[in-house]
C-alpha cells in the first residue's frame, strides 16, 4: 500500500466519527502544464471551500462571473447581470431592489440565501436578508462575482441554506487610479400608468498607492429613476359575497392585488336586509400612496496595508442612503433609509479574520398597506363608516335599486368627503401618518439594529507546513474557524420591544449566536481523487447546539474531467424579525414565534382558516333561515343556531414556538474543459433537497373568554377577539429536486457563446399542511448569450435572451400563476483606447414587454441606456 494512502486510513479509522461530518479545504491543483486559452484551466474559486481552488475541481456547484464576463453582458449593471448566471433566480420588487435565489422556495426577503461583500455579511440587521446591492459594490470596483446555489451553512453559518453570493472587489495595490461611469437611460416607455422617466447613475473611484506598504480607494454611486409600478388588480377575495351571488365589481368586499385598506381586517360582516354581506373600506390604489421617484447613494472607502508580502491588513467604510420601493409580507417606501458598514479584515495564506459592524436606520420609511388603512380611518373610523354604508343601501333598496346598486350606492355615501389622492389635503394626512409609529393608527417604519460580526480561520496544515516542512503530510489538509455575531436592536414600542422579563421593554434587545467549524481532506490516488469534509457546530441564545456535517469527494481523472459529490446539512435560525417581532398592524399583532414573544397564544388561539370558514358557514345559514323582515329578536336565535350548527368547524392551533430550519442536501455533479484549448466549458449538476420546519407564518385568533364553550360566540366577531399573525414552523416535509446543464464555447476571433438551462421541482410533501413557504419557482428557465468584444474593430456587441416558464407563486399577500416570459438584452459598446474610454449603449427587456417576476408585485418593462465609462491608465 502506497505511504499516502496508508496514512490515510490511519486517519480515516482514527477520525472517523469527524470525516463523516467535516470538510476539507482545497490542497492547490497541480501546476497546469496546458498552454493559456481564453477560458482559463487555472481560473480559482473561494467561495466553495473558503480558500482558493480550480473551479473546475470545486466540491459543489459554483458559478462565476469574472471581468470579462462582466464586461460583455447587456445588463446595466454586474448585479442585474446575476439574473442570466446557471441555476440562479431573480425577482424584483423594485428597479432598486433585487433579489437572489436558488434552488428553490423564493420570497421577497431571502433570509436563506446570504449576499458577502469581500466575505462581510451585507445584511440589513433587523430584516435578516440584504436590499438588493444597495451596501455592495459599484461596477467600477467590481472584481469577480461567486455565487453557490445550494446550501452553503456549513462552512458559512449564515443561514446560508439556499446558496450565496460573494462579490470580490478590486484591491487599490493591483488597480490603481480614477475611472468615471456615468449611465443615462429612459425606462416606462408605452406604460399605461405613466410617462416615460429618465434613469441616472454616475460612479468614481479613485485609487492610489502611497507607499509600497500603503494604499487606499474611494468610491461613490448616485442613482436616479422612476420605479416600477405595481398596478395588478386581480380580486384577492372573489367569493367574498358569493352566498348572496354578487361577483366581480359588484362584489362589496373586493380586494384587488396592489390596492390596499381593504384588506381582511379592513372588512365588516354588514346585516342588510336580513342578509349578512362581507364589506370592505374602499381603500387606494399603490400609486396613490406611494412616491415612485427612486435616489439611492452608496460611497466606501477602504485603506490597505501590507504587512508583508503575503498579509495585508484592510479597514473598509460603507454608506448606503435610499429612497425606493422594499417588499415583505407588505410594500413599504424605504425613505432616507440608512446603512452603514465599518470592516477590518487581515488575509494571509495562514490566517483570515475579519470583524464587521453594520448599523441600521430605516429614517422616514412607511408601510404601504398600513398607509391606506388610516388613510381611510383617519377620514372615517369603521364604525361610523359601517353606520353611514348601512344607512344609505338601506335608503337605496327602498328607493327601488337593486341589492348591487345598492352597495354602490352605499360605498359612495359612506366615502362622501374622503380624502382625494394628489391634493394638499390628502398630502398632509400622508406626511402625518408617514410619522406615526404604530401601524393600527399611523405608518411609520422606525427601526435602528446592529449587527456585529467577528470571524476568523487558520489554514492549520499550511502553518505546519511553512514552520516544519516534514511535519505534514502534503496531499493532507486541516483548517478551522470560529465566529460570532450579535445582533443589537433598539426598540421603537411598536416594531421591537425587549421581552425579556425585569427588563425595560425599551432597553436595547440582543440576539446572538457563536459557531465554528473544522475542515479536513486529502487527496489519494495521485491525486486524482480529493476527499474532503467538515463539521460546524452553532449555538444560538434561544437554541440548543446544532451540528452541520458536509461531505464531498471529487474525482479528476485528467484535469480538464471532474465528477462531484457531496452530502451537507444546513441549519437556519430565525431572523430578528421572525423571532422578535411586535408590530400592531390593521387590527392584527404580528409577533415573534420566540417563546418569550408569544408565550401563551399559541395554546389558546383557533386558525383563522377555520374562523373563516365558520364565519363563512354562519353567514350561510342566517342567510338561509332568517324570514324576511325579521325581528332582531328573530335574528339573534338564527345567529344563535349558526353557530351552534357550524362551531365544529373551529380548529385549534395546532403549531407552537419556533425552531431552526433544517435542510439535508445531495448534489452530484461533472465539470469539463473540452477540445483543444478547453474552448469548450461544460457543467452539469443535480441535486435531491429535504427540507423541514419551515419558517412562516400563521393567523390565529384567541377569543376574549375563558370559557371554551363560549369560544365560538366570541370568534364570530371581530371586536371580541384578539387577532394575532404568528411566526411558526410548518408542520409539512418537503422535497425538492432539480439541476442545471451549462455550456460555453469560445468561438474563433474572439466569439464568446453560451447556454444554460436549469431544472427545479417540488416533489412531495407529507403532512402537508400548506403552511410552508410556496415554493415560488419556475419548472424551467433557461439563458442563451452571444457576445464579442472586438466583433468589428473596436465595436463589441452582447446579446442574451432568458426565458422561463410559468408557475404558482405562494405568498402572504396572494397566492396565482405567475405567467412565463421572456427577455432579450442587448448591447454594442465602441472602447476608444487612446482617450481611456468605452461607451456601451444597451438595453434590458428590448422588446419592452411588460412581466412579472412574482405575484404582487410590478411590471417591469424596458430600461434603455448608454454607459460611458473612463478607465484612467493605472485603473
């Protein structure tokens, strides 16, 4: 038995409850003897396994994005160009605000999939996901962009259990100098609820290095534009009146997608003629409550010193300050919404640590729905507005009109003096209620959070071996780390308060967890076969240690064929807003699924699917049995039979406190360079996920008894029970499986050709109990791009066309199908080298047909621009 291998099984028999659940860091490839090609054999990856290695030979699946590639998208920006990448997923909520997913059960806010900044967290602290690239990079400072779809929790720790991205920047010692972008564009053009608006964004950077020891760089980002509208009016609730036969707009309780106020807590059960009717408030359109005008400004700064020439020592300043459109279960206007980042990092070949503070201000932001909602109010309060509605349509059917005529005579009755979008009135009451910090009577969004971040890994093996050459073996690799984070919070009494008992709710709240891991591999066989695996342990304050194992071996016959597998586990802990969480909104706590937020409420609330329904069925048989011109007396024994009749439709809450998610996942892969020069790149993955404990959210209501047998009496209406929105764990087991085949082809004279298609199902679940986040994902969406950067002289052009199929998106504000699409991007750019510019007229959605990327939110159409960017000749 070769030396190596011998060794190796000493380990493995020694070590063996470790190596089957730890990782390997990547021991270097063998020097690649091949001649340079323009798709590199030797290009490198970190993201994978946390330090440099063959992304041909990476253990999962990772995607790259380097320079050139970035220079020949049509997209505006590197960030938009993410959206093309194999096995990724976008939506977007707002022209300034995407989001990226993979592999599976998108929302508006990932929290499962992490977004790092030269390996620093760029969340905002208290939503647990980032706002787009709104704290990242500009495209002048971009270096190379990673992105690991599938979960990544074990070497991460980050909730990373979807995937992450991590954009590299560009280090002042190695680009030097000043480069100016300046982007001008148009966007809404042929939009039915708007004119055409101009969309800016101009860039610097600057960098310069001092001494041979000391550099730095400066950067900065002004964008202006027009948002994209969210006008869908699809009818939440079409059957709201459906007992009384009144559909479509003669419906009294219609709740159209991006209208809000007239929400299920904006409607009343309205006795009419004998006749229970389900009424909403008339509630205002997104448009009316909401400013479009999109003003971001990002600016860092970063010093960089060397140590020596293998270590250097860097502290990074950022500062985002927005205005745009943000989404959750609800929209919101982000306005003078800020964040900051103050990072130090040391990087050696041995030792990375890092140390991080981000701080939040979310300024004059607001609520969207909540806006509308005391809009309205403010104007009316419910009962009022109930008495003047039932009034006028009982004044209505006496005059002769119709039941339908009825209600709209009614509605305008009871809206006589509302306030009207656009004038002074109105906008006073908006700036009023932008100011309230209590959603059940203003809309303000008041919340300041911190998160502290400190991390660190040694490349064990490495140290030995540059200390005592003979002390370790070659082909076997050690490395560890540790982090720790805390996440601070000040409460503002209605978005956070610190539950904690003996303490003062609004003395400052802290979440925190600590972890670590331990990584180990080796390669056997020549070499031609890397086994590597690592173990991660996490503890979190409200959660027992949790373990996360990963596996992963690949073997490499020739350098240019690699096969890949592995076997990981990921665990993801609630975010703040998930476990902490104290907001009144429209009549309806939203709390913490923590036990020290919601202790007690759980036990003795009804699911509010079972409340409607028996509201629903009670409404039924009063409409059913209740004579004409019946007495109130009369109406009361009927209400009193109904709900006798239907009180077993009442189910309990059947979910409790909340625990972590957890995913086990499989993913076997093949990577290839092939033909002369490996002009040909292919990459194949498939993957197998479980998931469960899925964290979401439920509406459960506890009447205001304690007497159960009076319960049903109580949860028949509104003002004698207290309605709670709880953050739980879905009941239901989920599997979903999936893959992707990606190719690309360099053409002669500098032809660059690309195809990716990519593959997702949801396969089953047991115990479905619908509870678990939707899984919000096309079937199959695929990219085809063509592009040359010299086509002509100095002209270069891009083109890539997208397509992906129609599928059921589920989300708290409305479950549909969300219709397939497809988008052609193109560019030509024209590099006028003697004078240090290029100019890049381009445009995403070129045909401007207007889609959706999900349900709820707005159509995006064509933006249109030219990019002139000066490269200054150190740059």
């Amino acid at each position: 038995m070769p030396q190596n291998l011998r060794f190796l099984t000493a380990v493995l028999i020694a070590g063996q409850p470790l190596l089957k659940s730890a990782q390997a860091q990547a021991v270097p490839s063998p020097p690649d003897t091949t001649r340079a090609t323009s798709i590199e054999l030797r290009e490198v990856v970190v993201a994978a396994s946390r330090v440099e290695e063959s992304i041909l030979q990476s253990p999962v699946t990772v995607e790259k994005l380097n320079a050139r590639a970035l220079r020949l998208t049509p997209a505006p920006s590197f960030f938009d160009a993410i959206e093309n990448v194999k096995g990724v997923q976008v939506i977007t909520p707002s022209l300034g605000f995407k989001v990226i997913n993979a592999r599976g059960f998108a929302n508006t806010t990932n929290v499962r999939f992490a977004q790092l900044v030269d390996g620093m967290d760029n969340q905002a602290p208290h939503i647990g996901g980032p706002i787009g690239n709104a704290l990242g990079p500009s495209d002048l400072d971009i270096n190379t962009v990673e992105i690991v779809p599938g979960t990544a929790a074990a070497l991460y720790g980050l909730n990373a259990i979807n995937g992450l991205a991590n954009f590299t920047t560009r280090n002042p010692f190695v680009s030097e100098g000043l480069s100016v972008q300046q982007k001008t564009g148009v966007n809404h053009l042929r939009d039915a609820h708007t004119s055409a608006h101009l969309y800016s964004e101009t860039s610097v950077r600057f960098a310069k290095v001092l001494t041979p020891k000391l550099a730095f760089k400066i950067n900065g980002t002004y964008t202006r534009g027009y948002d994209w509208i969210a006008s869908d009016q699809t009818d939440i609730n079409p059957r709201g009146n459906a007992t009384t036969n009144l559909f479509g707009t003669d419906n009294p309780a219609r709740d159209p997608v991006s209208s809000y106020g007239n929400e299920s807590s904006d409607r009343s059960t309205l006795v009419l003629g004998g006749k229970n009717y389900s009424v909403a408030r008339t509630g205002y359109q997104e448009q009316d409550v909401v400013d479009y005008q999109l003003q971001n400004v990002k600016a860092d700064a970063a010093l960089h010193y060397k140590l020596n020439a293998r270590t250097e020592l860097a502290y990074t300043y950022r500062l985002a300050v927005l205005d745009n459109v943000y989404q959750r279960s609800n929209r919101f206007r982000l306005q003078d919404y800020r964040l900051q980042q103050h990072g130090l990092s040391l990087s050696s070949p041995v030792v990375q640590l890092r140390a991080y503070l981000t701080r939040e201000n979310t300024g004059q932001s607001y609520n969207l729905r909540s806006m509308a909602e005391n809009l309205d109010r403010g104007f009316k309060p419910d009962a009022l507005w109930n008495r003047d509605y039932t009034a006028a349509w009982n004044q209505a059917v006496g005059n002769g009109q119709t039941v339908a005529q009825a209600h709209t005579t009614a509605r305008a009755a009871a809206d006589a003096g509302r306030l009207q979008p656009g004038t002074p009135a109105f906008d006073q009451k908006l700036r009023e209620l932008q100011d309230i910090n209590n959603w059940d009577v203003g809309a303000a969004l008041r919340v300041k959070a911190d998160l502290a971040h400190a991390e660190g890994q040694v490349n064990i093996a490495e140290a030995l071996r540059r200390n005592r050459p003979s002390s370790w073996p070659a082909f076997l690799d050690l490395m560890a780390g540790a982090d720790h984070r805390t996440y601070i919070v000040v409460p503002d009494g209605n978005y956070f308060i610190n539950p904690e008992k003996n303490r003062d709710p609004y003395s400052n709240l802290t979440y925190s967890k600590t972890g670590g891991f331990l990584q180990t591999g080796a390669r056997v066989f020549g070499q031609k076969l890397r086994l590597t695996a690592t173990l991660r342990a996490d503890k979190n304050d409200y959660f027992s240690l949790r373990f996360n194992p990963r596996l992963t071996g690949v073997y490499s016959p020739s350098q240019r064929h690699n096969f890949r597998v592995s076997y990981q586990s990921g665990y993801r802990f609630p975010s703040l807003f998930e476990g902490f969480s104290n907001v009144n909104s429209g009549q309806v706590k939203r709390i913490g699924g923590l036990r020290v937020m919601s202790d007690g409420v759980f036990e003795n609330s009804y699911l509010r699917t079972s409340i409607d329904a028996f509201t629903a069925a009670v409404s039924v048989y009063q409409n059913a049995n209740t004579p004409p011109n019946a007495t109130p007396a009369q109406q009361q024994t009927v209400r009193a039979q109904a709900i006798e009749t239907n009180k077993k439709l009442l189910v309990k809450n059947p979910y409790t406190y909340l625990r972590p998610e957890y995913i086990r996942s499989l993913e076997l892969g093949y990577k290839a360079a092939l033909l002369p020069g490996g002009r040909l790149l292919l990459d194949v993955d498939f993957y197998y996920n479980t998931y469960r404990d899925f964290i979401a959210q439920v509406e459960a209501y506890v009447p205001k008894t304690l007497n159960p047998d009076s319960a049903a009496i109580y949860l028949n209406s509104k003002s004698t029970q207290n309605r709670y929105r709880l953050w739980t764990n879905s009941q239901t087991k989920v599997y979903n499986y999936g893959g992707s085949l990606g190719v690309r082809y360099e053409l002669p004279s500098g032809y660059l050709a690309g195809a990716n298609a990519t593959y997702a199902r949801l396969d089953r679940t047991e115990s479905g109990d619908g509870l678990e986040d939707g899984f919000n994902t096309p079937r199959w969406a695929y990219n085809l791009s063509l592009a040359n950067e010299k086509a002509f002289r100095s002209f270069g052009f891009g083109l890539n066309y997208r397509w992906q199929a129609r599928y059921y998106s589920q989300t708290f504000l409305v479950n549909g199908d969300v219709p397939a699409y497809s988008s052609l991007d193109a560019q030509l750019t024209y590099t006028a080298s003697a004078a240090n510019l290029r100019f890049k007229l381009g445009a995403t959605n070129l045909l401007n047909r207007y889609y959706q990327t999900y349900l709820g939110g707005p159509s995006v159409g064509g933006l249109y621009y030219l990019a002139v960017t000066f490269q200054g000749p150190k740059g």
